[in-house]
C-alpha cells in the first residue's frame, strides 16, 4: 500500500515536530468535566478541508488534535501515536489519514485505525458534535 506523508524533513522527523500548530485564538476552547467546547468562530484554521489544530495544556487531560476533513466532517483524537515515543500526529492533505510526526510515519484512517507503520494500536478517537458554532468533544 502506497501512503502519502505530510511534508517535512529529516530532522523535523527525527525531532518530533508536528506540522499543526496550536490556534491563533487561545480563547477558542474551554474544558470541563470531560467536554472540550470549541467556539468554531474563533478557529479559521478549521475554515477549509484539511485545516487542523493542537490542544495542549490548562486543563485538557491529554494533547488533543481537531481537525476538519476532506469529507466536510470534524474530527477529534488523542494527539498521541501509539508508537514508541508517543508523538503528535498531523492530519496528511488530501487523504483520509492523520500520521506520526516522527520517523515511523505510523498512519492512522479517520476512525483511528492503524493502515501503515510500526504503530502497535489504534489511535484513541473522540465523539464530536457540531451545533452552530460549537463543537463538542466528549474526553474520556
């Protein structure tokens, strides 16, 4: 099977360095008692297909990445591949697929199925709903 990688080099690779960055608008999501609330207003990197965020600190329990897919659909993980390490993973453009930012390139379909790598399981996703502005992700 031919996997596409998200673009990158050696030492970006060998560093860990995930291609999402964190969003402009720190204010765009809240946390608590288990629901990540995402003002969608507030996220123009989840505007266009492929567009992806980080979550990371306050009082998230994990790092999380959202992203918002070819297919029109937002989607939810546990930022953290399930491969030696524990990376961050980056949504790949123009595929169904997120991927380790390391070396492994273990990749992950849209459920968070392990389709390539040395991964050793799945990928945690999270259920999330859409309703006007907000997204809700139950973290659990």
């Amino acid at each position: 099977m031919k996997i596409k990688s998200s673009k990158r080099n050696f030492f970006q690779r060998i560093l860990g360095l995930p291609v999402t960055s964190e969003p402009k608008d720190s204010t765009c999501w809240s946390y608590s008692d288990g629901k990540l609330i995402l003002d969608l207003k507030k996220v123009p990197e989840l505007k266009n297909p492929g567009g992806a965020i980080r979550l990371e600190g306050r009082d998230l329990p994990e790092r999380i990445l959202v992203f918002f897919g070819e297919d029109q659909q937002y989607y939810v993980f546990k930022n953290r591949c399930s491969h030696v390490g524990h990376r961050r993973l980056d949504p790949v453009p123009g595929t169904n697929t997120v991927q380790c930012c390391s070396i492994s390139k273990s990749t992950y379909d849209f459920d968070g199925k392990k389709i390539f790598g040395p991964a050793p399981h799945s990928v945690i996703k999270y259920s999330a709903v859409v309703d006007g502005d907000k997204l809700t992700a139950t973290i659990s």
